[in-house]
C-alpha cells in the first residue's frame, strides 16, 4: 500500500490549501448590502497524487460539488489556493485557463442533461477537439472518435445517432468519451453513477477503474453512496458543512472512522444480513444539518455530535495529522486512539 | 485498444433508410403538410397573382356589378365589377410579404436582443428589459396608428414598425428560453472544457432555441397578416387602390354584406385559412426539427 516516500511530492496532481468558497447575501433592491455569507465550501485542504482516485463523500449541500467546480475553476474562489501540477491555478483566467481546461475534464452526473439532445454522439464526443481547434473534417478527428467509442465500449455507428435513443449508462459513457477525448490528466467525476440503475452502476464504475488503469488517469470522485466510494477510491475524504472533516486511505477510514461524524455515516450503511441488521446498535444522528449561512461555532458537527464537550463548542478544530496520510478535524480524536 | 476488457453494450438496431424533412412532414404530420401546402399555395399565388389572376386589378365591368360567384367569376364581383378572385390572389401578394418580412424581422430582432439579454446577463440584460418593460407598456394598435399617422401609411413602414413592435415583446419569450439553456448541464460542460461564448451560443443555444423561435416565427406570420388587415380595416394600411384583404372586408365588403356576402367572405375566408395553414404548419416543423421527437411523433403533440 505505502507509496514509495521519495516521489511523492513530484507525482503530485493538485494541492488544494484552505479552499473557501463564500456566496454573499445580499439585501436590498437598489444599493445591495451584504448582509451575510453562505459559506458553502469553508477552509477545505487536500492533495491529489497522479493516479490516484481520491473519494469526496458527504450528504447534500455539504460542499463536495462546489469544491470540485472550484478545483475545475468554473467559479474562483473566495481564498484558498489550488495548485494544478505545481501550477497556483487560484486565480487563472483568460487563455491560460482555456488551456488548463485541456488537462482537467469532469463527467457530470445527469447523463440525461449534460449532452445536447440537438447533436449527434459524434459531434458530442468531438466537441472538446472542436473547441480546441480540431478541424472537423480530418481523418486524425474522426480517428480520434472512432478511438473513444471503442474505449468506452460503443460501437462506432453509434456516433451517428442522437443522445435520446441511448440508455442511461450508456450516455454516460458517451459522456466519458467526451472527458477523455483532450487526454486529460484529472477527472472530476460529480456523482458520476447516482442517477443509475444499480445494475448499471457497477458497468460504469469498472469501465471508469479500467480507464484510469490504462491511461493513468487521476480522479477527484464525488459521490454519496459510501459502496461506489468504497470500490473506487483509494484515499476518501468526507466532507460536513463545507469542511473537510476526515481524510484517510480507504482501509483505514472504513475500518477505523475517526471522526464521529464518520462513524456515524458508515453507521447508518445496512448490513446485508437481516439478522445482523436487526440486532446490531445503529447510532443515530441527531437533527439537522445546520445552515451553512450561519455555521455554528467550534466545531461545526457539534450540535448533532453525540460525544460533544465544551471545546468542541467554542474552538474550531484543526485537521491533524494520525498518521499513514489520515487526517482528522476533530478535538477528540488522538494519533493513540488508533490502536 | 480495450475491446477486450470491455463489454460492447447495446446493438445497432437497423435504422430505417433516412428520409427528406418533407416526407416525414407528409408521413408523420399531415395537418402539418396540409397547412404547409395551402401555405405554398398562397405564397405562390401572391407570387405570381398577376399572371394567375384573370381579369386585371382594376378592371371594372359596369354590366356585370355584385354578381354571385359563378364559372365566370369564381367569388364574383363588387360593386364596380371587378373580379373578386383576382382582388384577392392579388392581396394575397400584399398580405405574404408584409407577413413575411415583419415576421423575419421580429424573429430577427426577439433573437438579437433575447439572447443579449438572456446569455451575457447583469447589466446588459438589466438595460434591455427596462427598454423592453417601456415598450410594452403602450398597447399595439395604439402603437401603430401612432406612429403610421406620423410616417404615413405604406408596405415598408408597416413592415418596419410591426417587426420592431413583435420583435421587441418576443425578445422576452427568446430570453427565457436562453436562460434555461444557459443554465443546462451540457452549456455548462461546454464552458468547463474551454468553450468560447460565440461556440456556445452557435452549438448549445441557438439550436436549442429553434423550437420556441419557430413557433414564434409563425405566430407572427399570422399576427402580421391579421394586424396589416386590421390596419387597413382601418384606413391606415396599405393606401388604395392596392387590394388589401382588410381594405376589401372594410370597404366594399361592409357596405355591401347584405347584398354581396362573398364580398367579405372571399378576403375574410383566405385571411382565416392563411393564419391557421401557417400555425399548423409551424407547428408540425417545430416538432420534426426536434430530434428528440424523431419516431416518436404521432404518439405526441398534434399530427
């Protein structure tokens, strides 16, 4: 498992430091005053290495899409820095970032609305050449589209026909042709198999592990069904409330979860055994989650936290370090407790 | 490459042979067709109204004065004589190019400032409401009569002040639909993998537009050809002695109801199908230019 120690930093993808994504509120019809911020990603930090898929997990609203539009820079965040390939990529814009685009992809996660019902496979899948000044006509174009049907398992007469006549897991193949067609480095898959059928989720999810085997490619993989997490990633981070709470290499955030918020999202997964299931102590989590406009104080999870002490309501806590790459935001959490 | 380790899913289901827009109207929309061919009919007619008409414009028979429709005259006379048939094939003319052009130039102008507004958004699409929320607050008619008393009566003006009146409200229904195409996942995706905002708009809006534009293309054919009637009814349209439907169903048409019905009848029954021909007709292509609704339609919407 342990990754060679020496090249570590050299094969390192992206580096996002502090990341803080804040909307105002604004109030006011004329002159608009800010009354306000919803902080919907709040001081999140993560690496990234080449070839690696990294698993963002977390219920709804919790940031994990926002921090994923941000590393993508389709908005710039409010502060924090994003380093793509040694690169601060935080603030890019113009043809700089046209051309960052090229190396970074994302695969959205309604395969029904993110192709253009009005082209055909082939123009879709062609799309991202075209618009870095593939010309349409070549043989090299054409080629290329060929290549990406047959990677991502279509057949190449399909390319003639519309996004309506295809199945779900099928756009969404046609949608990772698409991702795949400038060669990208990163791959930001946003929920990619949510609006699947279980059946054909595994189908997408082994095709995407296939890919990333035989082209190296690197994924930021956002989901929040903890199995899909589970098979895919090799490091998971879990996000609450636009913080980053716990990050920790697969086995060991699912073996020993050392956030509670952790314990009590892999808590709430069902055994698939009705015996076990009916027996075993589900811990519950209490209310809601809080408003991200207004966040409380200390630790964020600390309202619904089930071992809450007073620190945990006046003093944020910091990510430290357990060991093995395993990070965790929590007050009570010690390197010892592991063992 | 990978063929090997990755299940092909689906076939290739034999598609039928491709067929030509107009065979799939024919086939899948005969209403469509219907209105499409009585549409041709009249445009041609217009067209070539001198040729076809049989007797001239103005050429008056004082013996043969509000005769019923016979084989001499197929929706007879008025009462100067004249033949009602080629009045009307002759309006015709009149009404098509007035519908016609004010309709491009609506469109045109619906699209121009529609997607102004609705894709570039804040500031821009700040200013072009307002100007369009002031624009809209003067009724149409009153508009018109205004502004037609001011430049005077004739085909240019009215073309140019009726597409500017349809242009500017339909601008309003175009930036709706810009909106939520802009708002769509692939315009999204377009702009994440480096898209400029002229291939969003020629690959993800425009075509995604066509719909509503269609629909409100042929809405204002009808609507032009019924207001320039309406203006001529009223005296403000296309000065005499060019045969308008409106000028006929307003002069001679009202005065002599009761003596000669097919007097109003024969511009007013042309005026009616004319509008209705064009709305199927729009109808019907809106549906077949959507790919979505390729083999599916008879199942959905009207034929």
């Amino acid at each position: 498992m342990a990754e060679p120690a020496t090249d570590s930093a050299a094969s390192e993808l992206l580096r996002v430091e502090d990341l803080c994504v804040h909307y105002p509120v604004t109030e006011g019809l004329v002159r608009q005053r800010e009354v306000g911020a919803v902080k919907a990603v709040d001081g999140v930090s993560f690496h990234l290495r080449r070839g690696e898929t990294l698993g963002l997990v977390g219920e709804s609203g919790c940031g994990k899409s926002t921090t994923a539009l941000a590393v993508l820079r389709m908005l710039t965040p409010t502060s924090g820095r994003i380093f793509f390939d040694g690169e601060d990529i935080t603030v890019l814009a113009g043809e700089p970032l046209r051309r960052l685009r090229r190396r970074m992809q994302m695969v959205y996660q309604d395969p029904f609305g993110s192709l253009n019902p009005r082209m055909r496979v082939r123009d879709l899948v062609g799309e991202p050449l075209i618009v870095h000044g593939a010309g349409r006509r070549s043989a090299e174009y054409r080629n290329r589209i060929n290549e990406l049907l047959d990677l991502v398992g279509l057949l190449r007469d399909m390319g003639e026909r519309y996004p309506h006549e295809f199945s779900g897991g099928q756009r969404q193949r046609i949608g990772i042709a698409r991702a795949l067609a400038l060669e990208p480095e990163l791959v930001i898959c946003d929920e990619p198999v949510s609006a699947l059928d279980v059946s054909i989720q595994a189908q997408v999810i082994n095709l995407l592990m296939d890919l990333q085997q035989e082209l190296g490619l690197t994924y930021l993989f956002i989901a929040h069904d903890l199995s899909v997490v589970r098979h895919i990633s090799d490091r998971v981070g879990v996000m609450y409330l636009g913080r980053l709470v716990e990050t920790a290499p697969k086995q060991t955030l699912f073996a020993k979860p050392r956030h509670p918020y952790t314990q009590i999202l892999l808590g709430a997964v069902p055994v698939p055994d009705p015996a076990v299931e009916s027996t075993r102590e589900q811990p519950m989590i209490l209310g809601e989650v809080p408003s991200p406009r207004n966040p409380p104080p200390g630790c964020a999870f600390h309202p619904r936290c089930p071992k809450a002490e007073d620190r945990c309501r006046e003093q944020r806590p910091r990510a430290q370090s357990m060991g093995q790459e395993a990070r965790v935001a929590c007050h009570l959490a010690t390197p010892q407790a592991r063992k | 490459m990978s063929e090997a380790t990755l299940p092909t899913i689906g076939t290739a289901s034999a598609r039928p042979a491709p067929k030509g827009l107009t065979g799939r109207l024919i086939q899948e929309k005969p209403l469509g067709a219907f209105g499409g061919a009585v549409f041709l009919l009249f445009l041609v007619c217009g067209l070539f109204a001198e040729l076809i008409a049989p007797y001239g414009l103005n050429e008056t028979n004082m013996a043969a004065r509000l005769l019923p429709p016979s084989a001499e005259h197929l929706f007879g006379t008025d009462h100067l004589g004249r033949d009602v048939l080629s009045r009307v094939l002759i309006g015709a003319q009149l009404s098509m190019i007035v519908g016609a052009c004010a309709a491009a130039l609506a469109t045109l102008v619906s699209i121009v400032l529609g997607v102004a507004s609705g894709y570039f958004g804040g500031r821009t699409d700040m200013l072009i409401q307002r100007f369009v929320d002031a624009w809209m607050i003067f009724p149409d008619l009153l508009l018109l009569i205004a502004v037609i008393s001011v430049v005077g009566p004739g085909m240019t003006e009215i073309v140019v002040v009726l597409g500017l009146l349809y242009g500017i409200a339909g601008s309003r229904i175009v930036r709706g639909a810009v909106i939520t195409i802009r708002e769509n996942a692939h315009t999204h995706a377009a702009r994440s993998m480096g898209a400029t905002a002229l291939h969003i708009l020629r690959r993800h809006v425009l075509p995604n537009i066509m719909p509503v534009v269609i629909v409100l293309f042929t809405t204002r054919v009808g609507a032009a050809i019924l207001t320039e009637a309406g203006l001529s009814f009223l005296g403000l349209g296309v000065p005499p002695p060019a045969p308008t439907w409106g000028g006929m169903l307003s002069g001679t048409g009202r005065t002599y109801m009761y003596l000669g019905p097919w007097l109003a009848l024969a511009p007013g029954l042309s005026l009616t199908l004319v509008v209705y021909a064009i709305n199927v007709y729009g109808d019907a292509l809106r549906d077949l230019l959507d790919p979505r609704m390729r083999g599916a339609s008879g199942l959905r919407g009207a034929r």
